[in-house]
C-alpha cells in the first residue's frame, strides 16, 4: 500500500500540471482567437473605410465631369448666342461677360474644390484612429453633398442668366 501511495504521489504533481493545462489552455487558445478576431475586425472595418474613400473619389469624378460637361454646354450656348447678337448691342456685349465671368468663375471654385477634396482624403487615408478616420468620411460626404447643392446653384443662376440672354433678341 506505501508503494501505491508512494507511486501516486509521484504522479500528483504530473496530475495537477495536466489539469492545469487542461483548465488554462483553453483560455489561452480563447485570448488568441479574440486577438485574431479583434485584428479580422479591423482589417475589416479599415477595408471598408477605404471602400468608401475610394467610392467618395468615384463619386467626386462622376460629379466633377457632369459639373464640367454642364460648363462646357453653358459656355457653347453662350458662345452661339454672342454670334447671334448684334454687334453694336453694348448691354447684351455687356450681359454676355458677365455670364462668361460666371463661367470662368465655376470653373476655377471647381478646381479648388477639386484639389480641397482630394487633400482631405489624402489625409483621411492617413489617419491612424479608426473611429476619427470613420467620422472624417461622414463629414466629407456632408460636405460633398453641400458643395454639389451649391455648385448646383450657381449652375442655375448662369442657366437663367443665359436664358435672359437668349431671350433679349426675341424681345427688341
């Protein structure tokens, strides 16, 4: 019976370091498998973020060539109504440049606009906190939305002022 008892005792310790592992292994592998899922979650979060920098780019684009095209078809009505007017009709002479320098004008808030947007997302990209780069893009979209409704704006204004222009021959 001492040599049983003597044998266990020998394997008390082994025992107890089994269970032990047993216990705390499991807990070790959880650690890691929630650090992993913790870096699957930002790999994630940050794929999506830069998802929607590229699509806020996409959309800038899209939006800058309809602006662009929208100035060029303003610029070729009011080149063909200058050709239409006459030559001695100083106010429509007068009119006319005015709508140009509103032209010229969109053009170059365009470019800047253009340039400002394409900063601010260069330094989102490079923002390191995940939460200021997600607010960052919120408020670049905000922005984006506004800027457009303005430049809707003054595209109107110069529609209307073109249409003015337009109508001024019909009416003398």
């Amino acid at each position: 019976m001492e040599i049983k008892k003597a044998a266990l005792m020998r394997h008390v310790p082994t025992l107890g370091i089994g269970i032990l592992t047993i216990t705390f292994l499991p807990l070790c592998n959880l650690a890691t498998a929630q650090d992993v899922t913790d870096e699957l979650r930002q790999e994630q979060t940050k794929s999506r973020q830069q998802q929607r920098l590229e699509e806020l780019r996409r959309q800038e684009q899209i939006k800058q060539l309809q602006r662009d095209q929208k100035i060029n078809e303003q610029q070729q009505e009011l080149d063909r109504i200058r050709r239409q007017a006459p030559r001695s009709d100083t106010q429509s002479k007068q009119d006319s440049s005015q709508v140009q320098q509103q032209l010229d004008q969109q053009q170059v808030e365009q470019q800047l606009q253009r340039l400002q947007n394409e900063r601010q997302i260069d330094r989102v990209q490079r923002e390191q906190d995940q939460l200021r780069q997600q607010q960052r893009i919120d408020q670049l979209q905000r922005d984006g939305q506004i800027d457009h409704l303005r430049n809707q704006l003054r595209r109107n204004q110069v529609q209307q002022d073109l249409d003015r222009l337009r109508q001024q021959p019909l009416n003398r």
